[in-house]
C-alpha cells in the first residue's frame, strides 16, 4: 500500500481528514480522541456483535494502538514467570517497589489491519527489569508514534528506538533507568514533529529532562533540564496562530518549550499527579491534572490559555483569568483520563464513572458530575473518545458508555467486551482499534465475523 508520509505543518482544520486515514500517536494527531464527524463508524457492539476480527495478544501492556495504512504498531512485555494481575479501580496498596525477578521481554508488534494477522515482532530487549511498575501500570505503558515509514517506541525507564516498517531496527538510545513516584514506572508517550522526536523523563532522582532527537539518525539535538518530579502525562505539540509551540503538564510547572527547547512561559498550581495530556482546539490550550488525592485545599485545575504568552503567566490566588489564560476552573479535572473537546463542550470523564460538561470557551458549566453507570461505581482509566454526535468511555471492564453529545446527559446503550481495558483506541478509516489485556479488536459496523 502506498505511504502518505506526514512531513510539515498539518492545522487543526485537517487533522479530522487525516486522522480518518491514519492514527499515528497517542488520542490521534489532534491529541483529543476526535474521530470521523459522520456516519460509518460503529456505535453498538460486544465480544462478537460488529467484531471485523479478534486476535489474542500476547504478554501485557497499555500502550495504545496506532495505525499507518494495513499495519498496527504497539508494544508489549511478556515475563517468563508469573504476572500478578491488574486489579481495577482507584486503591491504595498497588506499589511494588521491588523490580520483578523474572526474565522479561520488550517487543513491538505489527499486525494487519484488515485481517488481525500478526505481520511481525521485534524483540527490543530481554532480561530481568531493573526498575519496578505500580500494579496498574505495564513496562509497556508509552504508546508508539510514527510517520509512515518509521516507528519510534519509548520505554522512559531504558530508551528510545527506531523502527522501520518491517520491524528492523534502525536506531536506539538506551539509558539507566531512574526512580519514579513510589517506583510507579512511566508512561508518557513520544511525539513526533517534523524531523525531530521529542520526550519527557521526569524523575525522583533530580534529572528530569525534555529532550529532542534527530528522527532520521537518533543523534541527541538539544535536552533541557526540568525542576520536575515524576509526571506521566504525554507532550503536546501546539500549532498556534503566533508559533510552534512543546507543552508539558508538571506537577511544579506547566511549562511551553520552542522547538529549539527555549523555555517560552510556564505557570505554577497544577495538581500533585499530572496524568491527563494536554490538546488545543479551536484556538485555546487546555491543560489539567487531578489526583484524587488532592483535597484540602483541592486542586484538580484545568485551564484554557491563548496564545502568544511568555514568562511567568502563574495565577494570582483567588483569580479565574488573566491576559493569556482565558479560564480556570479548581475542582474540574480528572486524574488518568484525558478530557474530551468537541463541538464546542469540554467533557471530563472522572475515574470514578462521572461525566461532566462545560462551555469550552467560557468554562461555563453545562452540566456538572452525572454517574455513568445508575447501577453503582464503574472505574475509568481510557481517555474518552468522540464521533457523529456521540461520546464514547470505554470502562476498565470493557463496557463503552455511550452518550448523546450536546447539553443533555443522555445514556444512549452500552456495549460489552467483557475484559479488563486500559488502553485508549485507534479511530480510523471506519474502525475502533481497541486493545484489552488478552485481545486486540477491530470493531466496524455490519463486517464478516472471524472469530
């Protein structure tokens, strides 16, 4: 098949167009989940209802999956020994400060997109890991980026690589890996821009850093030093109307970088944990962070800024606005989910099975905090996702809640896949993309069923 290589400025005007051909990062180009605008994509499904095909995938990992024309990438580590499972939900206890002993495997995947054929797998690296993950997280949480001809996996504990399109190798940087938060592992993703592949190492050992590598070659461009502790949240690339801007959520500091690692402006008052990636649309930046662990005093802020700021733009206390950040609202983020811009609204999907609405110009809320699931407590950990007047949230049990977008809060049905789901999915060319621990699917609406 042929290869449309994405090599300059894509505006937001076609990211739509584009990300209804190929899903090359995280949430998609637009880096908020947005998918096709029209009819053709599915809204109702299960474990075999508009199933195109299913296949078992092997070891475990939340990585998402991206897709550049016949071929899905993502990554997966699959131990020798035994694996304690992932347990759902919100909870204290799911530290494991102690690395693993087993032998463990660091491979990328490649299966075809119109039959879940496996296509190839590369190793990346094998032995015991040297570093530990909380009980949710995987050794395989960053999701891959690529441009069409080459993919670029980020393990933020040991490396970076490149690979071509038939699972060669072409390119590595490996490192020591660094403590984290409580040993809680990585899971900030690359972003690709031009001929450049940016990432975000913060740390508990004081060495924090952005970094861009040359794409092409892996050679080290520029690193910039961050007063950061562990963050998991993914960069952003911001096209604006004044420049290009990196954008990076802290715990510390929200900071913006120039594509030269120049520090533009950053601003103070983020929440303790920084999950949630950040997006722009419609000419504003959003960016938020809420650990649920934030209460008194709470802080679970998301913010709207306009372009063209510098220096310190950090918020007086008690204010909601400034000359550059547009709104601020204190209480309205979420803690692993990232929100959801469309049409206008700003949802936020709460890890505790919530879902909230505002006005995303104004920060006007539409509706506030109504429970997903009437029968009781449902987890969330997958960013939402949207498309033909519908919002998707897909539950740590593999339920998908599906709501009429617009200013009512409208239950429409939900769709069971009956496995546990952490990973985010690829929207493209008429087709969910998405991965549980055991599976990967694709989902279309009316398909010949290969089960």
């Amino acid at each position: 098949m042929k290869r449309i290589v994405f090599v300059g400025l894509i505006g937001l005007s076609c990211l739509t167009a584009l990300a209804q051909t190929n899903w090359p990062q995280f949430r998609g180009l637009s880096a908020f989940g947005l998918g096709e605008d029209g009819k053709g994509l599915p809204d109702t499904w299960d474990e075999k209802k508009n199933v195109a095909w299913k296949t078992s995938v092997p070891g475990l990992g939340w990585s998402s999956p991206v897709v550049w024309g016949n071929q899905i990438f993502f990554t997966t580590v699959v131990s020798e020994g035994e694996v304690e499972p992932p347990k759902k939900g919100l909870y204290f206890g799911g530290d494991r400060p102690e690395p693993p002993k087993a032998i463990h495997h660091w491979k990328v995947l490649c299966y075809d997109f119109e039959s879940g054929a496996l296509v190839w797998n590369t190793e990346l690296k094998s032995g015991a890991p040297s570093s530990s993950v909380h009980l949710k997280n995987t050794f395989a949480s960053e999701t891959p980026a690529t441009d069409g001809e080459r993919v670029y996996v980020y393990f933020g504990y040991q490396g970076l690589y490149c690979l071509d399109f038939s699972g060669k190798v072409l390119w590595k940087k490996t490192w020591d890996p660094y403590k984290t938060r409580l040993g809680w592992g990585t899971s900030a993703s690359p972003v690709l821009y031009k001929d450049r592949v940016f990432i975000v190492n913060d740390n508990m050992e004081g060495k924090s850093y952005i970094a861009a590598f040359n794409k092409y070659t892996g050679e080290e461009v520029w690193r910039q030093a961050r007063d950061e502790p562990s963050n998991f949240s993914t960069p952003f690339i911001w096209e604006n109307d004044q420049r290009t801007e990196i954008v990076t959520t802290g715990v510390n500091k929200t900071r913006s970088y120039d594509l030269g690692g120049k520090l533009l402006w950053e601003f103070g008052g983020m929440s303790t944990i920084c999950i949630p990636t950040p997006f722009a649309a419609d000419g504003l930046l959003y960016v938020c962070a809420g650990y649920v662990g934030d209460r008194l005093p709470i802080n679970k802020p998301v913010y709207a800024i306009r372009a063209g700021a510098s220096g310190d733009i950090s918020l007086e206390e008690g204010k909601r606005e400034s000359e550059f950040i547009v709104w601020r609202e204190t209480n309205s983020a979420p803690y692993n989910p990232s929100p959801l811009f469309y049409k206008g609204r700003f949802y936020v999907l709460w890890d505790f099975g919530f879902l909230s609405c505002r006005d995303a110009v104004t920060g006007a809320e539409i509706y506030d905090k109504q429970r997903v699931n009437p029968q009781g407590r449902v987890a969330f950990t997958v960013s939402p996702w949207a498309y033909d007047d519908k919002i998707f949230c897909l539950s740590e049990d593999g339920d998908t809640y599906v709501f009429q977008a617009g200013a009512d809060f409208k239950l429409l049905n939900v769709n069971p896949l009956k496995e546990m789901c952490m990973a985010s999915p690829a929207i493209v060319r008429g087709s969910l993309i998405i991965r549980s621990n055991k599976h990967l699917y694709r989902i279309k609406d009316h398909p010949v069923t290969k089960l």
